[in-house]
C-alpha cells in the first residue's frame, strides 16, 4: 500500500462521513468514519516501514 492510497481511504471516508451526516444515514457516516481510521492507520504503518527500511539502509551503509 502506498501513502495515496491511504489518502484516498480517508479521502473517501470523509466524503462517506460527510455525506451520512448530511443526510442523516448514521451507518454511511459511521462507515465513513471506519474508512477515514483505516486509512490513516495505513499510512502510519507505512510511514514506520519506510523509517525501518532507511534504518536498515543507513546499517547496512547502503544510503
């Protein structure tokens, strides 16, 4: 997974939050809401792999 595809999940979970809200469908909203925090669980995750990765790198003598 890359850091915009994490972005289009919250992304797209806001616009899911957005729109429930507006329309007062509270499980499109709540669904918005659990898209929106996966994405940004995503993008931590891949922002601790690249750190591991340049961790690694800098080790090993590679950057």
């Amino acid at each position: 997974m890359t850091n915009e595809e994490s972005k289009f999940d919250q992304l797209k979970g806001n616009v899911k939050e957005t729109a429930g809200n507006a329309v007062g469908d509270k499980a499109l909203e709540n669904e918005g809401k659990q898209d929106k925090a996966a994405g940004k669980v995503k993008e931590a995750v891949e922002n601790v792999k690249e750190k591991a990765t340049d961790a690694i790198d800098k080790l090993k003598g590679d950057k």
